[in-house]
C-alpha cells in the first residue's frame, strides 16, 4: 500500500487550499464518524496510527453510548486502530472550506480485523466468495427526496426554475430532472471526482423525489463503499443548493418511500456469471441463490429495515414487498429476476430501504445467497403480481418483531460476527426503548380528551 499511500501525499501536496482533512469509520447505522485532523497528520492516518473508541461504531442514531455495551463498560472504552480502506483520496468541496475524507475501518492492537465494524462483516463474505473462486458484481439504485430545509416537517423544495413549491408526483418527468439540473450536475461532479460510478438518473413517483443508480462493479465492498459515500455526497451538495436530501424510508406517509435496491450476479474464475445457463429461467445456482436469500430473509429484515420510521414503507400495494417471494420481471415481490439478455441474468432484492447501512445490506444479501449456493436451497415457485390467494410468508410487521426475528436467527448467526449481532440487537432495543418513551403531537391529539 507504499505507493498508494505516496499517490495521496503527493495529491495533498498539490491541493494547498486543503489544510484540514475528515478520517471516519462507518457506523452500524451508516453514518460516518471520526475526526477533524490536520492536514500534517495525514500520513499517519495513511499508516493506519490513529485511534478511535471501538465504542464509535456501535452508538444509536442519536449518537448515545449503548446502555450495557460491553465496548464501553468492561473495557473502559477501549481504543481500536484505525487502518485506511485503500480507497483513494474523496476530496468534499460543499463544506466551508475544501477539506478530503480518509475512510478508515477498525482493528485490533495486533492489527487483526475489529469484526465488530459492518465493513469488516461484508469484507469477511467476500472473502468465502473468493476462496471458492467466485466475484459478486454489484450495482445499487438509492432513492432520496429533496425536501425544503426551513420546514419543521418535510415539504417538497421549491423549483429553482418555476419558484413554486413542488407538490405532485412527477415519475419520470423530465421537465423535473431539467428544473433541478444544476443539483444534479454537481451531484455527478462530486461522484466523478470520488470515483463512484453513477448512472441512470430520474425523477421518481414521490414530491421532489429522484433515484441515481450506480453501475455494476466487480467489487462489493467497493459498492458498499460507493452507496455509503455517495448518501454522504447527496446530502452535502443539497445543503449547498439550499435544500435538504432525505434518504429515510418513510418521510411522507402518503406517498412513495425510498428503497435501495440491489443488482448482483456472481462470476467464476474464467469471469463467466453463474446465473446464466443461456435460458430465460437462469441458472439452477442462480435458484439456489435466491433460495438462500428467501430462507434468510425474514430474519435479516433487521438489516433492511432498521429504523422506526422503516416500517411505514414495507406495506401492500406500495412497491415495498411484505412477503418472503420472488418471481420474473416482478416488482411487487422481494426478489425480482430482471428480463434482458441471458449474459447479463442477475437477481434484485428489492427489501431494504434506503435508509439502511450498505455494507449490512451487502453482506446479508450475499452472505445467504452463498448459503444457497452451498446447500443448494430451493427457492419454489416464482410468483407473479402480489401473490393473491398464495399463502406466502410474512416478513416482520415491526422494528420490535424485528429485533426477536434477528436475535434468534440461526442464518444470520452464520452471516455475522457475533459481536456485531450483539452490537446490533443493543443498539436497536435501546433505539426501541426511546422512541417508546416519546409520545407524538398525533396521540396526544387522538387521545387526551376522547378515552
């Protein structure tokens, strides 16, 4: 990683105007946290010396200690290393001043992968991939609204164009995507001076709503890393046009949610993708993959759906599935397999919303999916439209049926380290446990005087 680490040094030492940088491993609910440093001290984050709580990667949403964490509390909050992914300099020109972030990921004194750390979870599935020879190729489509920042509760942002305030779903209205073209084009900038391979971008069926999907890459944890940056990137530049990106799943309990969709083939050591047999069925492995992912499924939902507000989206009628199925050219079920040409056959889970941890999402998809491939699992039947009079299972209705489903889960014991499945499950209850102890304007409205 020498000559890697100089190729940063010596960019850093072109961009002068850059004087602070951002080193920052990723948390279980996808949000980056770390450290403001000098500029002076980027080669020794390069070199993997800084420090940082173990404890940092398991806060809640509100970025409380987990009450009980063993990280905190039998440890005396412990620091872990802070070893650089690799992943090339990401320089951030929407902040006040330009400045760069340095992704970082946990280890051990020793150096050994802190397996607590999501991006650790799925780099561990790649490597059971690799050692049978096979590549997972990977694309993710992430939807998000834009909605006016000075509101208390999300409203549609006004049209820079127009100067009226949007308030109809526009589905793949062109006119939209132009009004906010500016947005958009410096969305793209910023992806291209990342590296993240954006594609297809349209307006989506909610107010002010888009979806930006990134293409296949050989390399998942690079695409988890993309979907990660990209929320990040998304956020930063809509601030800098005046509005506010919202990636929860719900934000408009009448209208579309935001999923994350996932795209992904496996090719073998002669780079021929397994799922092809030349057919429009696919392959018996490709099968056998989905077979996988329906058995894990319903205790992954944790994964998927990991927020309060999650469970506003997973609903019928709605494109968000509620039932453990897949089918052909099907978006109203969990796992669709697109049409297109034979060479190109791959599997969409369709569950998570976009308010999810990619690197999660990533290795719980491909963790079952290789489940599948090893025990070749049958999938059954494929369904077509919702299911109607099929007696198909549920996914869980609730962020607390969630919880039980992934903590006795035996799947997604064999899919993640057993630190970051305690991490998890604390982590969530003590998210349930608050949002419980809040009751809303609504109840209050409904109840006080009525009962």
């Amino acid at each position: 990683m020498g000559d890697a680490i100089a190729d940063v040094l010596n960019w850093l030492e072109s961009r002068s105007d850059i004087q602070s940088l951002r080193a920052a491993v990723c948390d279980l609910n996808g949000i980056m946290r770390g450290k403001r440093i000098p500029v002076e001290q980027a080669r020794k984050a390069l070199e993997g010396k800084l420090r940082m709580p173990y404890s940092a990667i398991g806060l809640d949403i509100w970025g409380e200690d987990i009450e009980g964490n063993a990280q905190v509390f039998s440890t005396g909050d412990a620091d872990g290393l802070c070893q650089w992914t690799g992943r090339g300099i990401l320089p951030v020109d929407w902040t006040a001043h330009p400045t760069a972030l340095l992704p970082l990921w946990l280890a051990d004194d020793g150096g050994a992968p802190y397996l607590g750390d999501p991006r650790r979870a799925l780099a561990r599935i790649l490597d059971r991939y690799a050692a049978l020879g096979l590549t997972p190729v990977t694309a993710t489509e992430l939807e998000f609204y834009l909605v006016d920042p000075t509101s208390h509760r999300p409203v549609g942002p006004v049209s820079p164009i127009t100067g009226r305030r949007l308030d109809s779903d526009a589905a793949l209205s062109i006119d939209e995507i132009d009004d906010f073209e500016a947005f958009i084009h410096d969305v793209y900038e910023a992806c291209r001076m990342q590296g993240i391979p954006v594609d297809t971008a349209i307006a989506e069926n909610g107010v002010g709503q888009f979806e930006i999907n990134l293409n296949h890459v050989p390399d998942a944890l690079r695409a988890a890393d993309d979907a990660v940056l990209f929320k990040r990137t998304v956020k930063g530049i809509a601030r800098k046009h005046g509005f506010a990106a919202c990636f929860m799943a719900k934000p408009y309990g009448e209208r579309a949610g935001n999923g994350f969709h996932v795209h992904f083939s496996v090719l073998d050591k002669e780079g021929r993708n397994i799922f092809d047999d030349g057919s429009d069925q696919g392959s018996d492995t490709m099968r056998h993959a989905v077979g996988g992912l329906l058995a894990a499924m319903a205790e992954s939902t944790l994964v998927f759906a990991p927020h309060f507000n999650s469970y506003r989206r997973l609903r019928p009628r709605s494109y968000a599935p509620t039932a453990v199925a897949w089918g052909y050219e099907n978006r109203m079920v969990a796992i669709r397999i697109p049409g297109g040409p034979a060479a190109a056959r791959r599997i969409e889970h369709r569950v998570s919303g976009a308010d999810a941890n990619p690197y999660l999402v990533l290795a719980a998809i491909l963790g079952a999916a290789l489940m599948g491939i090893e025990r070749q699992l049958s999938p059954g039947e494929p369904t077509g439209g919702e299911g109607q009079g099929l007696t198909l299972a549920k996914l869980p209705p609730d962020w607390a049926s969630a919880i039980a489903a992934f903590e006795t889960g035996k799947r997604v014991a064999e899919i993640f380290p057993a630190v970051l499945r305690d991490a998890f499950i604390a982590c969530k209850r003590q998210e349930l446990n608050t949002f419980a102890l809040n009751v809303s304007d609504f109840e209050i409205e409904t109840y006080l005087e009525s009962v």
